[in-house]
C-alpha cells in the first residue's frame, strides 16, 4: 500500500486491510512528545499501522490537538490508527507486553514516544531486516544537541557486522556488554560522518553493527520474539522497573541475533524522562536462567 497523498485524503475511506507491519508506541504524560513522534510517522513512506497505548494521568495524549491532528493525517493517508487506553500502571515491560498482543503484525515496530524518525527511517529497517534475517534491527536514538560533543573514548567497540548477523550471548560481564556508550549523546551521528568520510558509507546505504541492546526503535521479527517469551516476563518483575527492553532483545540476540543500524534516522527529543522509578534493573533482577532465550 503506498500512503495517500494530499489529493486523496477526502476520498472515501479504504476497506481495511491487514498490514505487514505495526508501529507500537506506549505513552504517559506526554502529548507533545507524542505528536510529534506521530509526525515523524506520517513522513514515512512504507506500508504500516500504528497502535498507540496511553497510560497518562489525565486526557489520553492523542486528545492534544497536535496530536489528535497527526492521527487524522495518518488515517487520511490510509494508514489504521487504533489507540487504547492501558491502566492501571504495572511496569514497562507489561505496557510493551500489551501492546505486542494488540498487534498481529508479521514485524513489530516499537517506537518510543519522544522519537522523532528522519523520511524512509521505516523503510531502511524494513529492508535491513529482510536482507540480514536476523530477530531484530534498531535505530539508536540521537541527541542532536550533542552534535559538537565527540567522543573518541566512547566509540572504540564500533563494529560492523562483515559476513551477516551471528546469535550472540549477551549479559553484563560479556565483552560486548561495553557497546552501550556507542549510543551516548550523538556518537552514532559522527560514527557515520567518520565513515562516509572514509567511503565506507555512501548516500542512501545503511550497515549493519554489533549492539549491546538498541533503545527507543526496534523492529522485530514477530515471530523471534514471541518465540523468545515477548515482555512476558513482566510478572517476574516491580511495577518500578527499567531496563525491560534489554531483556527481551538478549533473549532475541542469543537465538536469532540483532543488529544496529547506521547511520540512524531516529532524534531523541531529550525530554525529561517520565519513568521515575528506577528502583529495579530488569537486567539485574532477573536470573540467568530468567535471561535466556524463551522455554
């Protein structure tokens, strides 16, 4: 399906298809990060639908104007819109679990609701996923106001997977486990600006790189990670949680693999977290045998 364009958006509604793919978004307390997270998606240009799940205080974020109004353009353009209302709170990871059971896509976008995606963000992760195979692939969300910040110290374990994504073991004490600074400030941005400079990276090209886990967008193979347990391991785990993301994509990892994607597409709005109780890293908290791929 190619979205609707201006000229069609009075048109009659289409029947209602299935989509390949759905763009997750869960939500609290932030109608403006939202709409404009929902912008980024009404510039994309793949085939896909978008549920979003609100567990705000108050009015539901898709109730902002703003808001409200990039829904209209995303269903004018074709694509299915659904929003729920997801209470009470019951932690991160049981929010993430909602919304993959909202979904019967063949491939789950989850998108974090302060990132904003760059034209054709959607349409690289597609093809990426496709041509490596692996469980997963990510854009690591960028700071942009660290553009003048560089460093060199942080960006040292940049390694691009060569001959195709492998299953790799991940944990805490792996040697891969120090791949998280690469996704610092905007270290991803200069790593890409390093290798275009050194023609490894030519306009329109994407490669793929070894992560220690990928924040804020994230496709999946839906099959992979229902296959390695989903968030179900929500009910292990306190309300006051952080770090269920990494759980779920070691999980994926281990059986299937994953991979990051350079240059990324994804902006980090950098607004104040919203997730203000930390108490518990999922990571942590969890057992060995918890971590490992699925039963």
């Amino acid at each position: 399906m190619t979205p609707r364009g201006p000229a069609e958006w009075a048109a009659s509604a289409r029947e209602a298809a299935a989509v390949p793919l759905e763009v997750l978004v869960p939500t609290r307390n932030r109608p403006a990060e939202l709409a404009t997270a929902l912008g980024g998606l009404a510039a994309q240009d793949a085939d896909f639908g978008v549920v979003v799940s609100d567990q705000s205080d108050g009015a539901p974020g898709w109730s902002h104007p703003a808001a409200e109004a990039m829904v209209r353009v995303l269903r004018a353009q074709g694509r299915p819109v659904r929003c729920y209302r997801h209470l009470p709170l019951q932690g991160l990871a049981e929010h993430r679990q909602f919304l993959l059971e909202s979904s019967s896509a063949d491939r789950v976008l989850f998108l974090d609701d302060d990132v904003w995606l760059a034209p054709a963000a959607v349409t690289t992760l597609v093809a990426a996923l496709d041509a490596l195979g692996c469980g997963f692939v990510g854009m690591a969300v960028q700071g942009l106001s660290y553009l003048g910040d560089r460093r060199p110290d942080e960006v040292g374990d940049f390694s691009v997977w060569e001959r195709g994504v492998e299953p790799e073991r991940m944990d805490r004490i792996a040697p891969g486990f120090g791949r998280w600074r690469l996704h610092n400030a905007a270290n991803l941005a200069h790593v890409a600006e390093r290798l275009r400079r050194e023609g490894r990276l030519a306009p329109g090209e994407w490669l793929p790189y070894r992560v220690a886990w990928v924040g804020g967008c994230v496709l999946y193979r839906r099959g992979a990670l229902q296959e390695c347990g989903g968030f179900g391991f929500w009910r292990e785990l306190p309300p006051g949680h952080a770090g269920e993301d990494v759980v779920a994509q070691w999980r994926v990892m281990e059986r299937f693999g994953g991979a990051g994607i350079v240059p990324s597409h994804a902006v980090h709005l950098e607004s104040p977290t919203t997730v203000t109780d930390r108490s518990v890293e999922a990571s942590e908290a969890l057992s060995d045998s918890g971590l490992q791929a699925g039963p």
